[in-house]
C-alpha cells in the first residue's frame, strides 16, 4: 500500500504513520527470517523461502529503518541464492532468483553510494539475464530485465566518468526497447523507458549523432503520452523532464535563448505538479534543477539578477529536500551543483563575499559526498570545482598564497614545503619562462597577453612571500 500511494510514501510528516504501518509486517519477515535460520533447512524450497524472507525484510528495512540492515537483508538473501545456483548450475529458475536478488543488491548499494559494488551486483545479473536460451527465445519479462540492467550499469558508468562505456550501455538497453515497443505498440511503460534511455544518451553527447534524434524521438513520445493521459501525474512529469532534457541540450550546443524557453516550459509543468502533490519529492527535485538550469540560462541572456533569484529558488527547495532526506545523496549533490551555480553568479554581481559563503559551502557537501562514495567521478568532479571556484575568488581579492593553497587542498601547515617548489619550477621551467616574453605574448589575444602577466606577477608575489616567511635565501 505505502509503495502504491507516493503521498504517503514521501511526505516526511507522516513518516510516523509509515513506520507505524510498516512495523508490523517488518517485525513478521523479522520473525520468519530467524525462525528459518534456526530450523538449518537446506532443502532448495527451505532456502528459497529463507531468501524471500531476506528479500522483503530488505524492502521493509529500507523505508523505516536502518539502510545498513537493509543492506545486509540483501547480501544475505543474494547468498542463499548464490548457495541454491552453486548446487545446481542448470536450474533456470534458481538463475532467475539470483539475478533478481542481484538486481536487489545493485539498486540497494547504489543508494548508499557504493558506486563500484552496484556496478559489480547488477554486471553479474546481466551475465545471467544474458545467458542464451537454448530451446526457445528469451520470453519478453527477460528482455525486459536485460534492457533495465544495461540501462543501470550505463547510470553507474556516467557516474564513474566512463563515459563512452555508459553510452554505449544505454545503447544496448535502447535497442531492446526500441524492439519491445514495435512489437507492444500499445505498451506505453515500453515506450517510456525507451525514451528515458534515449535521454540519457542525449545528455552525455550533446553535441553527437544523436541529438536531432533524441530531440525528435522524447518530445514526440512525451507530448503523446501527456496528451492521451493529461490525469496520469508521471506523464506529466515526463514531458517536463524531456522539455528540461532538450533545454540542456540547446544550452549544450550554445543556444541559451532557446533553452531558456524550454526549461521555462517545464517549470510550468512542474510547479502545478508540486502545488497538485507537493510531498512527491521527485517533483520538488525537478522543479528545482529547472530553476537552476533557469539561472543559468538567464545570466546568459544578460539577466543576471534574475539568474541569481531563480538560482536562489532551487536553492530554497533543494535545501528543505536535504533536509527532510540526509540520506539521499543526489539531493545533496543537486545541493552542492546549486551553491556553486550561485556562487558564480555572484562573483559575476560582485557579491565576493556571499560567492564565497555559497562556495564554502558546496565545498562542505562535496567533501561529505566524496567521502562516502569516493568511486563516483561526479562527486569527486564537484569537489575539485569546489576548491577551484574558491581557489579564483581569493585571487580576485588578492589572497593568492590561499589561493595556490586551495588549489593543492592543502592546510596551512603544509603550504611551504608544498607549494614553494611547485612555483620555483614553473618560474624557472624553460617553456613556460618563454611564454613570458613579450614578442611570444604579441602573439596572443589581449585578455590572454593580460591573464599571463598577472599569473606570473601572482607566481613572483606569492613565491616571494613563501621564501621571506621560511626564511630562505639565495637563488633557486
């Protein structure tokens, strides 16, 4: 009941009644769990059971208790069925329990940001689901599963930084969808995740083969859906999810007026969803990286103020979703992408002091982020720009020795011995010492002929100023 109603699944006022609903069936799978383990049964249809146990507890776990218990729930009902596969390697049903398990697992650790062990749980489901069939082809519930893997792996890939595996990944699940939805025309959950799959693939090639296509193919299968549907909530959201997806691929493709106007469409959408359903957290989610991509896109066409107002409004709706949902790390690093975009708008405004307030903290998130998941590349991307960002800003004020610091995320105990050396080598390097004369900067635009002689200026001042503090002499 509570994962059907998503009102009372996601509101965080009434977490106090889903716990109490769920408690009852948890305590029961609870009780079964350890009654099976105590009765040693090792008859397949003992251990079968034992496992499904695992597996609801799991599910119960996560929504009102501790992910780490739910965790475990998983991993051992993975190895029951790993037991059941190893003493019958030929049993297709047993298979099918372990990867289903697996995909459990996969989906359970990729929430907990263990990036690297999802990717192995769901890359050993698809091995099964792929196995052939030897005397009849995969019925469609196979094919189904074995689009839904590569479709995760792909995820898990993106956020590792492989990209070109990720897509092609996603590549492997579109072509499974695009058959399944010829041959099920009238399915629309078919058509939907192909087109959710197409998107993802536009959005790590925005500028590739793919683009007009996946312009044509999202809008196309969303408007009609929308359209045949309009009562249906999560086709709505769709629409605006792909109005959203092409309006990052406009600004991709250095369109900023046009993606303005489509991102400006789906916050219409969005915000009658959350005013319709406003404990949904995916809407409040979407509504958000709207405003911010909306910030973005107004800073570009010349509205600056208006850029950091609407930046300032997801701010506002990712910071409560935090809030009701420490746990959930995409909120945090939708948090994180939020406070930098403001960040650098406001260092565009001159507002040096609240750019670096906003900056401090994306710094904080990411450095949480990264700790907790140190396999995923976004997080670890998010965190570098951090320390990037700040590391500008100080050299715009004029604090450049904290500035280099910054950039080598180093303390202040470990500046000398650490940053002096790097700058002696690029002031002596031959390479870069000819870059600095003036017949080789001619050649150069004017705003870079500047950006060097200040850089070097910077490298001369702040090298000066380590040196004098270490009480060094002498030539280097």
């Amino acid at each position: 009941m509570i994962r059907e109603t998503p009102e009372l699944k996601n509101n965080p006022d009434l977490a106090p009644l889903r716990r109490k609903l769920l408690k009852e069936p948890q305590a029961f799978y609870a009780e079964l769990r350890d009654r099976l383990q105590k009765d040693r049964g090792t008859t397949p249809a003992s251990l079968i059971r034992l496992s499904a146990a695992n597996s609801i507890l799991g599910h119960l776990t996560n929504e009102i208790g501790d992910r780490r218990d739910a965790l475990r729930a998983f991993e051992e009902s993975t190895a029951i069925r790993q037991r059941l596969v190893d003493e019958k390697p030929g049993n297709g049903d047993f298979l099918t329990g372990l990867a289903d398990a697996l995909m459990d697992l996969g989906a359970m650790r990729r929430d907990m940001n263990q990036t690297a062990k999802a990717l192995e749980s769901y890359g050993k489901a698809l091995e099964i689901r792929e196995r052939p069939a030897k005397s009849k082809p995969w019925p469609v519930r196979y094919r189904v599963q074995i689009a839904r893997c590569h479709s995760q792996i792909g995820t898990l890939l993106g956020a590792m930084g492989r990209t070109a595996e990720s897509i092609a990944s996603y590549e492997r699940a579109y072509d499974i969808q695009e058959r399944l939805a010829t041959e099920n025309p009238s399915n629309i959950q078919f058509q939907t995740e192909m087109a959710w799959t197409r998107g993802n693939i536009a959005r790590q090639q925005p500028s590739g083969p793919s683009y007009k296509d996946a312009i044509e193919k999202i809008l196309v299968i969303h408007e009609r859906l929308a359209r045949e549907k309009p009562s249906v909530a999560w086709y709505q959201r769709d629409l605006a999810w792909a109005y959203h997806t092409l309006g990052f691929l406009q600004a991709s493709a250095g369109h900023p007026a046009e993606a303005l106007v489509l991102h400006e469409k789906a916050k219409v959408i969005q915000e009658r969803l959350v005013r319709d359903q406003p404990s949904v957290t995916r809407y409040q989610s979407d509504l958000a990286e709207t405003c911010r991509s909306i910030g973005s896109g107004l800073e570009a066409t010349g509205r600056l103020p208006e850029g950091i107002g609407s930046c300032k409004q997801a701010l506002d709706i990712g910071g409560r979703l935090t809030d009701s949902h420490p746990s959930v790390a995409q909120f945090r690093s939708n948090l994180v992408e939020t406070y930098l975009d403001l960040g650098s708008l406001q260092i565009k405004a001159g507002s040096q002091a609240e750019a670096m307030a906003s900056l401090e903290k994306a710094l904080a998130l990411s450095e949480r982020l990264t700790r907790d998941d140190p396999a995923n590349a976004h997080f670890s991307t998010n965190l570098a720009g951090s320390h990037h960002d700040i590391g500008d800003l100080f050299f715009m004020v004029g604090r450049t020795e904290e500035a280099w610091a910054d950039a080598f995320e180093i303390g202040p105990a470990e500046r000398k011995a650490q940053v002096a050396p790097a700058l002696r080598h690029w002031r002596d390097d031959f390479d870069l010492v000819g870059i600095r004369d003036d017949r080789e900067l001619t050649k150069l635009p004017e705003h870079e002929q500047a950006g060097f002689r200040k850089l070097w200026a910077d490298v001369d001042q702040l090298l000066a100023s380590v040196e004098a503090n270490d009480g060094q002499k002498g030539k280097h």
